[in-house]
C-alpha cells in the first residue's frame, strides 16, 4: 500500500517539475524572441543614421 502513496506522490511531483520547466521555457522564449526585435530595431536604426551622413 505505500508504494502506491509514493508511486502517486513522486508522480505529482514529477508532473509539478514539468509544468514549472515548460512554464520558465515559455517565458524564456518570450524574452528572447523580444530581444531579437529589439536588436533587429537597433541594427535597422544604427543603418538609418549612417546612411544619412554619407
């Protein structure tokens, strides 16, 4: 009988470290994906300003 406790705690727990890894993943790549825009933006605008001196 407790190894169908523990069986049932270790799966519970199992399943909260996966939803909190996909969940921080997620996030992760939501900052990331922002953080290319931002630079793609600062590349486009550092171009825009030299090509208005030459």
């Amino acid at each position: 009988m407790e190894i169908f406790f523990y069986g049932f705690v270790g799966l519970i727990a199992l399943f909260l470290i996966i939803t909190y890894a996909v969940r921080f993943g997620i996030d992760s790549s939501k900052q990331v994906k922002a953080l290319r825009s931002e630079l793609k933006e600062i590349k486009k605008q550092m171009k825009d300003l030299d090509g208005n001196k030459k």
